[in-house]
C-alpha cells in the first residue's frame, strides 16, 4: 500500500515537471528565464560586476563631466610612457566605470555612443539630480518622469553622446 501512494506522488511530481517544462515562461508563476543545466552542455556565465570603458575624445572633458557633475571618484588614473594621461576607472558607490583616451587610429570624426545606454539604479532623489545637472548647464535627454513599470528615472548624455539613465526605484 506504502509503495502505491509513493509510485503515485512520483507519477504526479513527473507530470507537474512535464507541464512546466512545456509552459512558456510567462505562464510560470515567478519562473525566471534560465537554461536547463542537465540538458545544456556549459556553465552559464556568472559575473560579479561589469565595467564598461568608453573611449571618449577628450579624457580630461570626460572627467569632469563624471565627477563634478554626477559624483563619481575618479579611482585609478593610467598614463603612457611620457606621462600622458590615457585612462582612467570612475568609481560610483559600488560601481566602477572606465574613461580612455581615444588614440584616433580610426578617424577624429567617428561618432560614439550611438546606440549604447548606461543604465544606473541609485537611491538618490532623482528630481535633486536632475536640477544638480541643470544648474550646471548641462542639458537633460529627458525630463525626470515617472515609469510605467516603476520607479523615476532621468537620463542624460556624456559628453560624446553616451546615454546614461538614472533610475531611482520605488
């Protein structure tokens, strides 16, 4: 008797599995978007924090734009052999950002930060950001605004057009 109540549950728990292996992702409740490791044959990618490095036309432009007007440390300055500054790793609470000069090898006149957008979440007051960028003369992409998903959001661009949003979560 013990072991047809058993063989039942294991039949039961088999068809639970088949079911939401066939089930898109949206209709699981709370099921997250990841490979099946049995079936799949490497090991996915798990980083600790990712550091994007812009090449910018005027690193010392850059900086400037990085620390005093949005707060960042600039943390590790790289020069070459003559001492001329060529990059440099920004630090942001927990995040790191890097600037490098550009070396012009692919022309003066190429355009940056097309189609790239840095997204940053922070607990700071987005309106007071905003106006902190405003006051210093530096233009707004976007008004601070209210998202559908959530949260407030503003977005600016660096001074070679990067996109950077600031996002305050609720």
């Amino acid at each position: 008797m013990a072991r047809t109540a058993r063989t039942k549950k294991t039949a039961a728990r088999a068809t639970r599995a088949r079911k939401r292996k066939t089930a898109a992702p949206s209709a699981r409740s709370g099921a997250r978007s990841q490979p099946d490791r049995r079936t799949n044959a490497f090991e996915t990618l798990r980083l600790r924090s990712i550091e994007p490095i812009l090449t910018v036309s005027d690193i010392e432009r850059s900086i400037r734009f990085y620390t005093s007007m949005l707060g960042f440390l600039a943390e590790e300055r790289y020069t070459d052999e003559n001492g001329v500054l060529q990059g440099v790793m920004l630090k942001a609470g927990v995040c790191r950002i890097g600037l490098t000069q550009d070396d012009w090898k692919k022309g003066r006149d190429r355009e940056r930060g097309v189609a790239v957008r840095i997204w940053c979440t922070t607990v700071q007051d987005i309106d007071a950001l905003a106006a902190r960028i405003k006051a210093s003369g530096h233009p707004l992409a976007s008004a601070p605004a209210d998202e559908p998903w959530g949260g407030r959001s503003v977005a600016i661009d660096d001074p070679d057009g990067f996109h950077l949003t600031l996002h305050h979560p609720r």
